[in-house]
C-alpha cells in the first residue's frame, strides 16, 4: 500500500519545513504524512474531495472492510495535518465532525489566468441557443445521458472533451445525425478559452450529487464570462446562484432541465450579462486573497 518511491526520497532528500499534501489520492497522502510525521515539518492537507465517501456516491466504492479501512486512514490524514485546506465549505464542514478543533481553511480551486476581453460580437445566424460542455466525459458527468434526455428544440450542443464516454457519444451522434450535437474532441486549455467565448453559454452536469464535490469549472467559466447553467446540485448550485452566474436545475431532474432550457431567449445571453459574470468572478473568486490568507495561516 506503501510507495516505495515516496519512502526512497524522503529518506534521502532534504524536505522543505512546510510541505502541503493534496489528497486524494487518499494513499499517497496517507504515506507522505506517515513519514514526514515524526520529523519537524508543518503538514498541510489539501482536500479536494471527500474520499472515501465521494467513492461510495460514484459508485466506485462499495461499504466493507476495505472501506472501514479507508475511513480510518482519512481520519489518520486529517488528524495528523497541521492545517487542512477544503476546496469546499462541505468538505470543511465534514472534517470537522472527524477533528474538530482542526484548523481549516476554505482553499477553492480559483484559476489565475489572464481574463479574456469581452467584445461586441455579431449574433450568430442560428436560433438555437449554443451551449457548449467542455471537460472530462465520464460516468460522473453523465454526458450521454445528457445527449440522450435533453430536448434539443431550443438549443444546439458542442462538446469539447475526452473520457471514458468519448466512445459511446460519438458512436450515438452518428446514430442520430439528426440532432444539433457537435463533438469537436481536445484542446489544450489556452485554445479551449478562446474558442468558449463564443458561445451562448455552458452546462455543467453531475449524474449524481457527490457531497463535498464543486467542479473548478465554475470557476473558470465565470473568468471568461460564460453564463452557466449548473446540473449537479449541492454547493456548485449554491455558488451559482449566489453570484447569479447563470441558471440551475434539480441535479437529475432532466425535466426541469428542459423547461429551463424552454425559457431561454436568444437576447438572455447579451454582452453586458456576460461582462457582469466576469466582474463578479475578478471581485469573488481572487486566487490572490486566497494565497494571502493562507500564507497569514502557514
């Protein structure tokens, strides 16, 4: 269970004093604390999401011994960390019920890029709302699902990505070449930003709700001023409406979807909607107060 890589360099190399551990991997930050524990080192943890349990949401965990046993290596993490960084309020708030006088500090994963010019643009020739989805396609996207249960009358869909579903989605875009889905494949990030700004607006879909979960996507599509419509429930649709970054539907609720979807007019998704979205992200989501706030912590 060990990495012998890890157990190699840190017997042989010089550690920093303050070393943050992301987990997960669940693991690999269980070794790393292992090992740096017993020697003069302030152990950061970053948490991005709650695993084990997010593991039992997906579908990928089953509840037995080997999830007794990651429980108490999650426990193990957490209480052996000095500080503890949750991507989310969730996540902050469930290790708090494992190490309650933990110290913690809400880190979201804010991207840094430089924010792209918003310009007056030509309205494209077509009626159909262009929403656009760009990310991984795996089951826990629910991508093909989405291409199977959405209601295309309102809106055309582009899908930019590579995953476990690529496969599967291409192969029913050329079962139904009737329906307004366009898969483009991969781009590299700094291609994918200016090809996004483009469109109408993005969606962002989670098959099911995983507790502690906030895709970073929100994020970075509020930097670039793409309105959202958020599918996957929990604290993403909290910040989304919150921030009034867009729209929100039941996570699962593919009806409610397509009402929401129904509703949509060419004109909702103007410049100065999209400029608001931008301001809101640069005010709101500043990865420089964060790294301020936790350099105040370390």
């Amino acid at each position: 269970m060990l990495s012998f890589s890890f157990v190699w360099f840190f017997m042989w190399h010089k550690i920093p004093k303050t070393v943050i551990v992301n987990s997960p991997p669940l693991l690999v930050a269980f070794t790393s604390l292992l090992f740096l524990n017993s020697k003069k080192h302030k152990l950061i943890l970053n948490v991005s999401d709650l695993w084990p349990s997010a593991g039992i949401d997906l579908g990928a965990i089953k509840k037995g011994l080997a999830f007794k046993i990651l429980l108490k290596i999650e426990a193990y993490n957490y209480k052996k960390s000095h500080l503890l960084l949750g991507q989310s309020e969730e996540i902050i708030t469930h290790i708090k019920t494992i190490v309650p006088n933990a110290k913690t500090l809400l880190y979201r994963n804010f991207p840094s890029f430089q924010a792209p010019l918003i310009k007056n643009t030509t309205p494209s020739e077509s009626k159909k709302i262009r929403v656009v989805y760009a990310g991984l396609l795996g089951v826990a996207q629910g991508v093909l699902k989405l291409c199977k249960e959405i209601d295309f009358n309102p809106i055309e869909l582009h899908i930019y990505g590579t995953g476990a579903e690529e496969d599967e989605i291409n192969n029913f875009i050329s079962k139904n070449p009737h329906l307004p889905i366009t898969f483009h494949g991969s781009l590299k990030r700094e291609a994918l930003h200016q090809v996004l700004i483009d469109f109408d607006v993005t969606i962002i879909p989670l098959l099911h709700r995983i507790y502690g979960s906030v895709p970073s996507k929100i994020f970075e599509y509020a930097r670039l001023g793409l309105p959202i419509i958020y599918f996957g429930g929990g604290e993403g649709e909290a910040i989304i409406k919150c921030n009034h970054l867009g729209w929100t539907a039941e996570a699962g609720n593919y009806n409610a979807l397509n009402e929401l979807l129904n509703e949509f007019k060419k004109e909702d998704f103007h410049v100065e909607f999209k400029r608001k979205i931008q301001s809101v992200s640069l005010k709101e989501f500043d990865p420089m107060l964060q790294l301020k706030n936790l350099s105040e912590l370390i």
